[in-house]
C-alpha cells in the first residue's frame, strides 16, 4: 500500500456502539457484546476531546523535533516503507465506570465499555527517533495530536491548544505508531493515518491524529498531561500533581448484565474480562453472594502484556432469589483490585470492582 492508495476506513456504527456525547465524538463500546479477544473496529469506543482533523494522506507529514541530532519529516509512503510490527493492545479510557461513582462526577458518563482490544500494526516509535537521533538530554517525547480546540475548565489554558501527551524515554521503547487498526487503515474518529500505542497505559497516552513528535529535556507540562489526567501522589502528606499512566489492575463482568432474570437450577456463564498495566494476572475470582465466597474464574486468553484475557466462570444457580455478582482480579505480585475507588484519582482510575444484581426464578 502506498500513500496515495491510503484512506481511511469507515466506521461502521451499526456494531451497537452508543452516542455518549455527539460533538466532539464520543462513543462507548457495547461491553456486554464482548466475543472474541479482538474487539471489532464497529464495537471500539471512540474518544475525542475536540472534532476529528480530517487529513489529506497525501500531504501528511509526521515531525519530529526539539531534542534530537537532526529535525525530520516523514510522509506516509515513508512510515508504510518501514519495517512494519503488527500486536495487540487493550486501550481504555482513563474515564471508563466513571457513571459508577458516588457522587457523580462530571465528565462523559461511561459505563463499561471504554475499553477494548484491538490489533495495531505501525513503525515501533523507536525506529523513528533512530532516524531522528535522540540528544542525550532527552527525557520525554512529547506525542502531538492535529486536532485542536478551545478546553472550557477550570484550569484549562486560554485560546486554543493542541492534544498531546508526554512518554518518558524509558517508555518509548514500547510505543507503536499505527496507521492500521485490525488490518485496514485507521478510521477518521481512531486517529487517521497515524496514532500512537502505549501499550499498557491508559488510552489518553495513544495519541491520535499524531502529527509531531517534540522531543523534551523536561517533564512535559501540558494541560492533558498535568491537570487532566493526573492525580494527587501522597495526598495524605503533601500532594504532587502527577500524570496518570498505567492501566489499574481490573476485571469486567460482560455477562450477565445488571437486572438480567436467570433461571434457578440452570447454569449459567458469568463471563467478562481482565486486565492490567502493571504484573500479568494470577486469577480471576467470581463472587454470586456478594463477595461472601469466591471461586475461580477460567482464563480463555493467554497472558500478553499490555492485552486483556477474557473469562469465565459458569455458576450453577441454586435457587429463587436475588443474587449480586462480582469478579475481582489478582496479579502476580498479589494485588487485589479493590472494592473502593481510590479519591486521589478522582473521575479517573475506576478500577473497583462493579457490583452486577440479578434475580433467579423458576421458570418451570
Ligand atoms: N489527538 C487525540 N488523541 C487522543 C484523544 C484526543 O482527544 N485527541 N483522546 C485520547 C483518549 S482520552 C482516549 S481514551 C483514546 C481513545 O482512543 P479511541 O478513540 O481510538 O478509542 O484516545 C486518546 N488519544
Ligand atoms: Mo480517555
């Protein structure tokens, strides 16, 4: 495929996927739906904060400037000439299970499913700044987003700034900048032509739309990087404003959905999944009496990091009542996910477990 051939994918929304804000685009994923390992490109959240660039493949250039021996320019047609790498990853929003929360927090109301997996293929981020030369001062590449916009909060610079996120150096070495996305070209709303992956950090560090990479010689300071998502580290001590990175540890329940009537006697399969940015995972438990006992969960995915593992655990239903299920996951450094949400992070990091209530009858 060359640069001229290059356009972007469309996306199909008839895949169940739900308009939780309009303009700027966002849209959850339908959670529940969870099939394969890989989420189809017409059941991906989409997660914008300004309207999506539209950018000519042909006059496409990626920069890469600031620290470096020599400042670049790359087309497409250079970027698709490359050694190309191809591997999944799990994106999720920062802001996933942010409607959970109590009290309500501001910000788009996502429920389960800004999440999902899918299989990139790009140029690994350190094949470029090669070409680039990294100065050894260098500390943080700064990944830069075409889009652009005017951000009304509190805290927010005037005017209009760009998306961008900062890696450390240490991280780039895992970074992909993908121009395809489960085999076909990005589409507009994922990133056109060309995204970052951070594999195992929450998704606002995959930036798309990326058009310049800045190469710093100090912790970036930029508003998506220091007042949103960031958190107060040692708030019981004296609090310091940090950039959220990793995925917390978390497990899923898909199915059954919350209300869902199942029959007593049956069985039936609680399924879901799990993942994390830290250790790989140990286990999944499943609770049907409200986190009283637990039983282990059956891992239908190998362990890859940075990629969630699906689940599932089939519940033989004893009787008639009323029953809430829960699943938590454990990694092998014996963190539990917790049962609480963790206020330094405030409508971030929603990793707790989420409680599923449903009832059993007799049907016969
Ligand atoms: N340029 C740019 N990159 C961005 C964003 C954005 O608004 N602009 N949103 C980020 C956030 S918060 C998330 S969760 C992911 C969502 O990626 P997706 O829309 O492909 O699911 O993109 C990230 N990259
Ligand atoms: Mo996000």
């Amino acid at each position: 495929m060359t640069g001229k051939e290059f356009e972007p994918a469309m996306l199909s929304r008839d895949g169940g996927l739900v308009v939780r804000q309009a303009e700027p685009l966002n849209l959850e994923g339908p959670f529940a739906a969870l099939n394969g390992r890989i989420t189809p490109t017409g059941q991906f959240y989409v997660r914008s904060h300004f309207p999506a660039p539209e950018i000519d493949a042909e006059a496409f250039r990626l920069t890469v400037d600031g620290a470096v021996e020599r400042e670049i320019g790359l087309s497409l047609d250079e970027l698709l000439r490359m050694p190309a790498t191809t591997r999944a990853a799990t994106l999720e929003c920062a802001g996933n299970g942010r409607v959970f929360l109590t009290p309500p927090a501001e910000g788009v109301q996502w429920h389960l499913g800004a999440v999902g997996t899918a299989e990139w293929t790009g140029v690994p981020l350190d094949e470029v700044l090669q070409r680039a030369g990294l100065q050894t001062e260098a500390g943080e590449i700064v990944l830069e987003g075409a889009d652009r916009g005017v951000v009304r909060d509190k805290g927010a610079p005037p005017g209009e700034i760009a998306y961008a996120r900062g890696v450390c150096v240490e991280d780039a070495g895992r970074v992909l900048l993908a121009y395809a996305m489960n085999g076909e070209p990005l589409t507009r709303e994922h990133g056109f032509p060309l995204r970052a992956i951070v594999p195992g950090h929450y998704a606002m560090a995959s930036v798309k739309w990326l058009t310049r990479i800045h190469v710093a010689t100090e912790p970036f300071q930029g508003y998506f990087q220091t007042e949103d998502y960031a958190y107060w580290d040692g708030a019981a001590g004296n609090a310091v404003r940090r950039p959220i990175r990793a995925m917390a540890l978390k497990s899923s329940i898909a199915r059954p959905v919350e209300g869902t009537v199942v029959e007593a006697g049956s069985e039936t399969t609680i399924a879901g999944a799990a993942w994390s940015g830290g250790p790989g995972l140990e286990r999944v438990e499943v609770s049907t009496d409200g986190g009283t006992t637990w039983a282990a969960a059956e891992f239908l995915d190998a362990e890859e990091p940075g990629v969630w593992r699906r689940w599932q655990y089939v519940w033989r239903v004893p009787e008639a009542g009323e029953y809430v299920l829960l699943s938590r996951a454990t990694d092998v450094a014996w963190n539990v996910q917790p049962s609480a949400h963790d206020e330094r992070f405030g409508a971030y990091v929603i990793h707790r477990m989420v409680p599923v209530a449903v009832s059993a009858r007799r049907l016969r």
